[in-house]
C-alpha cells in the first residue's frame, strides 16, 4: 500500500511540474489589430513576463499563413520593420509588445479579422537549455480605429481617450 502511494505521488510530482513548464510564461492583455477586406497582415500585441530569462521564439496561427516576431528600429530617421529570430524575456520582467514596438505579425492571412471576435494564436518559447515550450493564447481583435494599447493596459475601466 505505502509502494503504491509513494508511486501514485511521484507520479503526480511530475505531472505538475510538466504542468508547470507548460503553462510557464505569464501573457496578458493580448489583442490583435483588426483588417478590411483586402488586408494581409496585421500585428498581435501583449505583454509577457517569464519566470526565467527565456525566448519568445516562433507563433503560429490558424489565421494566418506565417507567423513572425518582429521589431520596429530606426534606420537612419527612417522607422522600420524588419523579422527577428527571437525575443528576450528577462526572468520576473514583463515585456511589451505594443504598436511602435515589438510584436507579433501575422501574415498572409486567411480572412479579414473582425472587431469583436477571437483568434487563437500558439507561442512558442525557449530556455536557456533550449527547451521549448508552446503556448496557446486567446487574442481578442479591436476594430481599427480602437484606441492604441487596445486591453487598456489592464488597468480598470476602458475610458482613456487620445487626441
């Protein structure tokens, strides 16, 4: 009987900590920018913060034909965008990804994305070991015109305006 008790909590010891991996890094506020009709591609913004110094390094989305992880830079006075192979996510330090900034793109996509509706986009994450970890994330789309920052930045009430 203690066999089989000592075996059943071992066993339960790693199912949580598999669990523990798998659902490792903290994603909040994530929103994805609305299209029209002809528009091919648009960006996913979020903020993550990992527990561990880790890599956002690929997504995935059943939305879209390519998923990239991309960065706005200045070159020369000119900004633009241009595919990263990965993002750093310093352990305990959230990280925006906001328009402007980083973020995730989604390209050739399948259908235009409407205000109101939610796409499911996969995270894929990698440690310092280089083990990797996907993750599932539901984003919520804004209508263009909606303002910047989307979710509101997770603070109370939605009523910020901008002008």
């Amino acid at each position: 009987m203690t066999r089989t008790l000592l075996q059943s909590a071992a066993v339960a010891l790693l199912a949580l900590t598999a669990a523990a991996w798998a659902q490792t890094v903290k994603v909040e506020d994530p929103w994805v920018r609305g299209t029209v009709a002809q528009q091919k591609a648009t960006g996913a913004f979020m903020r993550l913060t990992a527990p561990e110094n880790m890599r956002l390094v690929a997504g995935e989305s059943p939305v879209a034909g390519v998923v990239e992880i991309h960065e706005m830079a200045m070159d020369g006075d000119v900004m633009r965008m241009r595919a990263i192979p990965g993002l750093a996510l310093p352990a305990g330090r959230p990280v925006e990804l906001k328009p402007g900034g980083y973020h995730v793109m989604l390209m050739d996509l399948k259908r235009p994305l409407a205000g109101g509706e939610t796409v499911p986009l996969t995270l894929v994450f990698e440690n310092a070991a280089g083990q990797r970890v996907r993750q599932e994330v539901q984003a919520k789309v804004m209508a263009l015109g909606a303002p910047a920052g989307g979710m509101g930045g997770g603070q109370a009430g939605h009523g910020g305006h901008r002008h």
